[in-house]
C-alpha cells in the first residue's frame, strides 16, 4: 500500500526517468551523458520514493488506550495529553 499523497511524486520521478532515458536514446556525445546521469539520479529517486511513500498496514501491540508513534519513532514522553516524539 502507498500513502495518500504519494501518486503525484512517485509518477513524476517516473516520467522524468522516461523522459530521461528517451532523451540518452536519442542523443550522442557529451549530452547524452548527461541525460544518462539524470536518467540514474532517476532511477534512484524513483526507489527511493517508493520505499519512502509505502504505507503497510500495521497492528500495534498493547492495549486499547496505548500510545501508538508515527513512522516507526518513539514516543519520547507524554505530558499534559501531549505526546513528545
């Protein structure tokens, strides 16, 4: 699952590697080179998005009044029914 939000980042680094590789294909000398290392830089932010926008479901352990953090943190301190992370 990916988080709400992600599609618009995700397929934008896409398009950009496309459009990237595309533009090596059809080139030659020093600016193919260059759209080889955008086509790269591409392809790393691609995965990188991807790791970073998942959103798998999650049981948290405990009970039914238990603090739960974000983002795999952890929950620091709790005072005043704020929650420190």
């Amino acid at each position: 699952m990916m988080a709400k939000g992600s599609f618009s980042w995700i397929s934008g680094i896409f398009l950009f590697t496309i459009f990237s590789w595309i533009a090596f294909s059809n080139l030659s000398g020093k600016l193919s080179l260059i759209f080889f290392l955008l086509f790269e830089i591409g392809v790393i932010l691609s995965l990188f998005f991807i790791i970073f926008f998942r959103d798998p479901e999650r049981i948290p352990s405990g009970d039914e009044g238990d603090v739960v953090s974000p983002a795999d943190g952890k929950v620091i301190s709790i005072n005043l029914r704020t929650i420190c992370i």
